[in-house]
C-alpha cells in the first residue's frame, strides 16, 4: 500500500522546512527507519526516516524548496500500484518546480494549472505596516493597491512582519503578482519607509544612513529564535527566583564516579546531576511540571527536560523524555547522545518537541549568573552558572569551596512565587545532598 512521506512538525511552533538533499532515489528499496532525506527547519537540520518498506516511487519536493508541516514531500509503495490519489496538483514532482529570485521554488503553469494550486502554500494576509514599493524588476511585476489582500510566499511573510513591512505596498515578482522573499528584502534594502526593525515595545528604528552597516542574511534558525523569543518575553508574564548552591559533596561524588574506570559507565558532567534534580524536583513539585497551553493551563506526569545546546547559528533544545523513569548512568548516556547529535545536525523530529522546562547551563563559558527566557509551550527554564571556589562558612569557620548559582525563570500563569521558591529549594537541596540523584 502506497503512503505519503510527509513535512514532520518539531514544535508547536513549527510551519515549514525545506529539503536539504535526498538520500535515496525513485526506484530504490527503503526499508523501514532508512533515513531517506535530511530537512532544514526553524531549529535544526535533521534526518528524516521512513517508517514503512517499500519502493521510493516518486520523490514530490526538491532540495531548497520550502514545504509547509504535513505536506507530502514523497511517495513510498509497491512497485506497481497506481499513485494518482497520493500526487495531485501541489505535490508535482521535483523538476516541476522553478527556482525565483530569492531561491525560493515558485510553481511553474503545469503546478497552477488546477485552482491555481502552488508548490509552497500562499496565505491571504491583511496589510500590516506602510512601506515605501520597491523598483519594478520586471514588467510582468504588480502591486497591489493598500487595504486589500495579498498572496504572498512564507518566508515573504516572515520577513515582512520582522521588517515591518506591508505587503500591499510591495510589488510581487512571482506568478501572479506573488510577493517573495526577495520581493521583501528589495524594499528593506531600499532604505524607504519599511527599512525599520521592530523593538521589544513595539516601537521602530529607522535605519541611519550615516552610520556605516550591511544587511545581513538571517539564517532559518535566527528569524526562529528571534520570533519565538520575541513572543515569549512580550506574552509570558516571567518572575525569577535565584538561588546559590553548595557544590563540595557534588563534585567529589562526581569525582570518585569518573575515577571508578568502569566502560559500562559514562563520564558524568554536573549537567548531569541538574538534569536528575530537575526530574525529581518536578515529579515532587507537579505545580511546576505544567504549561498554560491552547488557552489554558495543563500538568504533566512526565519530567520532559529540553537541554540548550550551543550550534555555530544559535542553539537547539532537545527534550529528554521520561527522566524520572531512568537511571542515572542512562540519563547521563541520552544527555550526551542528544548534544553530540545535536552539534552535528542529526537530531530526530521527536527529540525536538515536548518538553515541559528547559535546563540552559553557560558555565562553561565563564558565566556565573544569568536569567534565561521561558520557551512558549513550556512553563519554566533553569539557568546555570559556573561552579566557582569562594569564601564560604562551614561550621563557624571560613574556607573555599565550589558554589554555584542559579536561577529559575517561571511563568507566572503557572504557578506562584511561594510555590516556585519551595521547588527550588529542593532542587538545591537534591544537589548539595547528590546521592539522592543517584537513587
């Protein structure tokens, strides 16, 4: 039986990706969990596998076209089972596809021939913020008059609202008059009235013309990070609760584990313990172990814990499922499994998605206090400092020892300050006392 490969979502968040390359061609024999393609995202470039056996018998989507979540992007079936209900007129193969000015696949007259149907989804959008239209590039170029509705591609989408740009003022170079990425990036590099950057309040700063600058192309992952952190800091009411940990019995535990030489064992970081101690902590404190999600709020019965991870554009959050159910040497093994796939772009699509808080820890670059911002979809992040020698009291005396600190940013929809201070203190108190980690 033939079935559709299609776009996987990571993240509720998520509404498109592209084809990086395929791994496979039309006529090769897949079996289930080949990897058959690799696929750029908003976060991460990851693999895609399939998840039934068959023959590769029509690949719909070229590398660099962008597809939304759950279109098709291939057909997998028997050798000679008819496909035409799995490829209609938006899932036209490959070479159907013409590349536009800004790289972007725009439909060719055989992909529009039904109802206009398009390779990528166009969305009808009001107009937003006045700009200035751009040059006509070409005479086949329209622009729509202010007011109306316009057709306009993704990622012309994306930029418009992260420009401040109206799109009923910019004139579309795609077929019929579709405004396009480039289409966007002409008016912005114009410097008229839509050359602007949005602030946090809302305001825009026009672009001074006597200051040296250049655009710069914004990857997928940064317009990610700079939409969803935007959404987070301006809709999710934070409150921060800081704390200073005690960190002599953890670091000589960890010390005597890693000097046991055992094969069977990983080499523990103090990521490690933390990730532990915030399983344990939300299993005890279910209040934190929630999010206010389609309206409203939802508590969770699994420690889902998202790990930050630095990558050479940004950073990525894989989610640890299920922590509270693993031992500590397996949740040590999966920490260090998801971040080494991760700075190598080989993430799952499940890995992706379904964390309920995240744990971001920038000790290692030096750092020894910080506030991190709650990722929509999840009801709080931990921020990690280094483990520093300071003055300390122990029993009367001063000495040195290691401390660390931490803060713990909550959405304030979840739960309240009292009820937070009690979950991290806990939290501290499962870390100056570690063998509770281990058990």
């Amino acid at each position: 039986m033939a079935f559709q490969v299609t776009m996987p979502q990571m993240g509720y968040d998520m509404t498109e990706g592209s084809i990086n390359r395929w791994l496979v061609a039309e006529g090769d024999q897949v079996e289930r969990g080949d990897i058959i393609a690799s696929i750029a995202t908003e976060k991460a470039d990851i693999d895609i596998e399939a998840y039934a056996s068959g023959i590769m018998r029509k690949i719909l989507v070229a590398p660099g076209i962008t597809v939304p979540v759950g279109g098709a992007i291939a057909v997998i079936g028997d050798p000679d089972e008819p496909l035409d209900d799995l490829t209609g007129p938006a899932a036209e193969p490959a070479a159907e596809a013409a590349p536009s000015g800004d790289g972007e696949a725009e439909p060719t007259a055989r992909a529009r021939a039904d109802e206009g149907a398009e390779a990528a989804p166009v969305e009808e959008l009001p107009a937003a913020v006045s700009a200035e239209p751009a040059p006509a590039a070409a005479p086949t170029t329209s622009v729509v008059t202010p007011g109306t509705r316009v057709k306009a591609s993704p990622l012309a989408r994306t930029r418009a609202r992260e420009l401040g740009i109206e799109l009923s003022r910019v004139h579309g170079t795609g077929p019929d008059g579709r405004v396009t990425g480039e289409d966007v990036e002409a008016v912005a590099r114009s410097g008229g009235v839509a050359a602007v950057a949005s602030t946090p309040t809302g305001s825009v700063v026009p672009i001074d013309p006597t200051d040296p600058s250049e655009p710069v192309k914004v990857s997928r992952m940064r317009e990610a990070i700079a939409r969803r952190m935007t959404e987070a800091n301006s809709t999710i009411p934070h409150f921060y609760l800081s704390t200073e940990v005690d960190m002599e019995k953890l670091m000589r535990l960890r010390q005597e584990l890693n000097d046991l030489g055992d094969p069977g064992l990983p080499r523990f970081s103090v990521t490690d313990f933390i990730v532990r101690a915030m399983a344990l902590t939300l299993q005890r404190y279910q209040q934190l172990n929630a999010a206010y999600v389609g309206g409203g709020l939802r508590r969770f019965f699994s420690s889902n814990i998202a790990l930050a991870v630095a990558v050479p554009d940004g950073l990525v959050a894989p989610t640890l499922r299920s922590c509270e159910s693993l031992t500590f040497a397996e949740l040590a093994r999966r920490a260090h499994d998801l971040a080494l796939r991760a700075k190598s772009n080989r993430l799952r699509p499940e890995e992706m998605a379904g964390a309920h808080t995240a744990i971001s820890n920038l000790g290692m670059f030096g750092i020894s206090q910080f506030g991190a911002i709650v990722t929509p979809g999840q009801g709080s992040v931990l921020a990690v400092g280094q483990v520093r020698q300071v003055p300390v009291a122990r029993d009367g005396q001063l000495a040195v020892g290691p401390v660390m600190e931490m803060t713990l940013s909550i959405d304030h929809r979840v739960t309240d300050g009292a009820q937070g201070a009690e979950a991290l203190g806990y939290l501290r108190w499962c870390l100056e006392h570690p063998t509770a980690c281990l058990v």
